[in-house]
C-alpha cells in the first residue's frame, strides 16, 4: 500500500472502543431523576419519549434549512428544550434562570453521556499508529460523526487530542457522513488535495462512503469482526447508494494497527 501524506480518520470504532447503551431503562430513570432536581418532572419513559420526538423534529428542521439528509443536531439543545417544555414543573432552589440556560444544557449533555457510556479506551495500537504517522511527517485529521459537547472530552481523557492537526466533529458542521460536503469542507480548510489523502474508518456506508463519494482512497478497519460476506454486502450497498459500483478500500485490516 502507498504512504499518503494525510489520513483523515474515524473516531468510534476506529480508534477508539466505545459502548454505550441510550435505551436503558435505568439511565432514563436516572435522567428523570436530575430533570427533578432542577424543578423538571418526568416519568422516566416519558423523558425517553420526549427525547426521541424531539431529536427528531430538531433533525428535520435542520435537514431543510441546510438541504441534507444527514444533518447533525447538538443535542444540549435538545436537553435545553426538555427543561422548557416538561409539562409539570415543581418550585426547585435549584430552578434554572435563562441566562444560565448554556451551562444547564452543558451540564445535562455530559450527565447523559457518563450514565450511558459503559466503556471508553483507545484501541491497543491506536497511540502507537497516530504517532508513528506523525514521526513520518503525515497530517492526521479526524472527522467524526458525534456530539462536540461530549466526544471532545473523551478524546481528551483517551490522550489523542494532541496528535491531530484538524478535529471536524459533525454536530459543529451540523452535517455528517457520508454527505460529501463534511469531508470537503476539511479538505478546504487545511488545502489538503483528495489524491494526497485517505479516509480511515470501520463504516462501510459513513467513512467509505464518504471516501467513494469524493473520490479518494479508504482503508476499512474490521473492528465489529464482519464475515466476508458482511463485508461485501455493506459494501455493495454503499456502492449503489454512491454510484460507484468498482470501488475499493485500498486496504481493509482486522484491527487499527494493521495500517501501519
């Protein structure tokens, strides 16, 4: 395989094993619990409920205003909105004025994010990878599906911020993978050419076909541990949703360091 000059990574899955569980009836009772808190009343399965619907709406709004059909929220205004509109709200010593409505929104993302997270660690090699492509003299980029407000602090406590040259997380862009404009608004910014570049990551449809759709090069990166026919099919997919029914992954390996 050719060395390139820049490699524009995935986070979650690729470099770094991440699980979560958003669904659990105990996080939403959790949730409920801190809503209460702060003068907000829900019924867990009424919080859960409400978040959805309103993730939703908010998903739509964005996708007409900006014209894609992969838009990218942040969620603390969906926490935000929550607060506001709780059907049922209590006097609380605690009840939170306008003005600090930002940090509240801040704060409750976060909350949301640690009940849920069941695991967080780089990947055995991942260090050992982003490093020695920097000592080679590469960019290394990361583009991110994910929720600036909390995945810049897991990239901080994983120890990896310091080895990007550009973060492009898609709740700032307020579009994700796989609509192209994601990946050329980095390459824009940086003046980094497609030809010089290869996207990284273990989504066949989001991070290849990304890659496929601007006409650069991938390497995939089997960390779910997909069957060769698994593999072909998600790969299909992605060529008739693109058009491009002879691309390839330069390289598809089992695990992050197979790329070096």
């Amino acid at each position: 395989m050719r060395r390139y000059a820049n490699y524009i990574f995935d986070l979650y899955g690729t470099l770094i094993d991440i699980e979560t569980n958003e669904e659990s009836p105990a996080l939403w009772k959790r949730m409920a619990q801190l809503y209460s808190v702060y003068g907000a009343d829900y019924k867990p399965q009424e919080l859960h409920k409400a978040y959805l619907a309103d993730v939703k709406e908010e998903e739509e709004i964005l996708a007409k205003e900006i014209g894609t059909e992969y838009p990218e929220i942040s969620l603390e205004e969906v926490f935000e909105r929550l607060y506001m509109e709780a059907r049922h709200h209590h006097e609380s010593v605690l009840e939170v004025p306008f003005n600090q409505m930002k940090a509240f929104s801040t704060f409750i993302a976060n909350a949301f994010r640690v009940l849920s997270r069941k695991r967080l660690k780089a990947y055995d090699n991942t260090e050992k990878v982003l490093r020695t492509l920097k000592e080679r003299g590469c960019g290394v980029y990361l583009l991110s599906n994910a929720q600036y407000i909390f995945t810049m602090p897991e990239i901080e406590q994983t120890g990896l911020v310091s080895y990007f040259d550009g973060i492009y997380i898609s709740s700032k862009k307020e579009v994700r993978k796989p609509d192209p404009a994601f990946m050329l608004e980095l390459l824009e910014e940086y003046g980094l050419k497609k030809e010089d570049c290869v996207m990284v990551g273990n989504d066949y449809d989001s991070d290849i076909g990304i890659a496929a759709s601007v006409g650069m090069d991938s390497i995939f990166i089997n960390s779910f541990e997909l069957s060769e026919a698994e593999k072909e099919k998600r790969l299909n997919a992605m060529r008739k949703r693109v058009g491009c029914k002879n691309y390839e992954p330069v390289l598809s390996v089992e695990e992050i360091g197979g790329i070096i």
